[in-house]
C-alpha cells in the first residue's frame, strides 16, 4: 500500500535519511524505531509530503506519488499525526472533528450552514472509534493528554485513509495507558483494512503490537523483520537497544 525506494533527505551537513527503502501493505501494523535522532520524524516528513526527498520515491497505493503535497496525498489515502499534538485548544473536541472532516471534504463554510451542524454524525462515529465519545463537549485544550492523543488518532482517520502514520502516538503518556491506546490505533487501521505505520520509544509497545519492526539509527534501515527477530538481533541491540 506505501512504499519508499531509496530515500534520501540531507539539512546541511546532516544526512537524515539515508537510502531508505520499506513497504507497508493493507491490515499491516509496521513499527518503526530508533533512538532520537535516528531520522523517523524526518522520514515520516517524506512520506507525507511535508519535506521533498533529495533522492528516491514514494509510491500510494501503486502510483508513484514522490513530491505530491500533503493534502493531495491526504485526498489520495494518505493521513499522519504529528509527533507534537496540533488540535484547536479553544474548540471542543467535537469541532476538532468536523472543522478535518469539512476541510477534507472542501466544504465551504456559510454564515447559514453554521459549524455546529457541519458533519456531526460522522464526527461522533470517529469520536467513538477513538473511545472519545464521553469527552465529544469538552474543550480540547482541557483534555488529559491521552485523550488528546486518542483525538490526534481521531483526526487522523478523517477521510477514510488507506495508509495512516503515527508518529510516536504514546509519547508523553503514562505506560499503563500505552498498550490501550495502540489497541484502539491498531484495530482502528485494521476495521479499515488501512496500513498503519506507528514510530515508539517504548519498546514493551513495539514489540506486543507490530506484525513488523524497522530500525533506523542515523538515518538507515540497519533491520526488520518481526518483533522475535528484531529483539534476537545482536546488530540492533548493539546500536539502540542496549542504549535502553
Ligand atoms: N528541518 C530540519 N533542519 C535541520 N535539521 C533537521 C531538520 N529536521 C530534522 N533535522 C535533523 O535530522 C536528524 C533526524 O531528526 P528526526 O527528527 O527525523 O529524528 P527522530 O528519529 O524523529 O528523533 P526523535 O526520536 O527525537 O523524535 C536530526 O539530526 C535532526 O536534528
Ligand atoms: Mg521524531
């Protein structure tokens, strides 16, 4: 479903991503980890059309899609979060929703169709995909940071994506709340026969929920295969694992 050949993004006198190739097909959950640094963010960055790769290409569901902007990947299938939560504090979590769903479907705003009617249905199936639904009224600035971790998943599945990428969807939660947020993230990608690719610093996470796992450590691919393999390999504990 997403494929990258050969990827390659330099800032200066620092090689990011180097020669990166991997693939993610429909239902698959990929994890990819690496110590900070490693060029995850900057990868997912190339995927989703926020950076333009120096070399190499990207492919969406068999069309080469290298260079398209992000909201013309979004249109194509393509959705992401972002490794720092970017939701509308002042708005509840409700208009969060449908201020993505109206943007994604380019619903022009009128003074007489007002927001609060604007995709409300569609709004509360996502809200309770993300096990949301209690908190539909509050503000988002308010949330517990879980919830706003489980609503930066909810807006990720705006538009029915075929490939979702997660950038660190744990991060800055407490390790009791992990596992259940990556279940929810997980059986949401898999209801919609999407690919998910998920990056995590914890490695309890990775290694309970990934069908595959990928190590990047500055900026290339130095493994992958399954959790099993990955945890057994002796090339990855050296360069990251044993690090903790
Ligand atoms: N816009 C940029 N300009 C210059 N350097 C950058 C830029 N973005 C990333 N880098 C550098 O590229 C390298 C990879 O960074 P990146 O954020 O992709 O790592 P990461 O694996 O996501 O790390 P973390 O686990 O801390 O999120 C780092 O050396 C970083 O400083
Ligand atoms: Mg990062």
């Amino acid at each position: 479903m997403l494929e990258a050949i050969g990827l390659a993004k330099r800032f200066g006198g620092v090689e990011a991503v180097v020669d990166v190739s991997l693939h993610v097909a429909a239902g698959e959950v990929l994890a990819l980890i690496g110590p900070n640094g490693a060029g995850k963010t900057t990868l997912f960055n190339l995927l989703a059309g926020q950076v333009t790769p120096d070399r190499g290409r990207v492919h969406l569901a068999g069309q080469d899609v290298t260079g398209w902007t992000p909201r013309a990947l979004a249109h194509h299938g393509l959705a992401r979060s972002f490794q720092i939560p970017d939701v509308f504090r002042s708005m509840t979590v409700r208009e969060n929703l449908q201020v993505a769903l109206a943007s994604h479907a380019d619903r022009l705003w009128r003074f007489w169709s007002p927001l609060a009617t604007t995709a409300v249905a569609e709004a509360d199936c996502l809200l309770a995909t993300a096990e949301l639904g209690h908190l539909a009224d509050q503000a988002a600035g308010v949330l517990a940071y879980g919830d706003v971790k489980r609503l930066e998943l909810a807006l990720a599945l705006v538009g029915e994506p075929r490939v979702v990428l997660l950038d660190e969807p744990t991060a800055g939660t407490a390790p009791a709340e992990r596992a259940g947020l990556m279940r929810t993230a997980i059986a949401a990608a898999r209801a919609r026969d999407a690919a998910l690719l998920f990056t995590e610093h914890d490695m309890d996470v990775v290694f309970e929920h990934a069908d595959r796992v990928a190590v990047l450590d500055a900026g290339r691919i130095i493994a992958s295969g399954t959790p099993e393999a990955i945890r057994a390999d002796p090339v990855v504990q050296r360069a990251y694992l044993g690090h903790g």
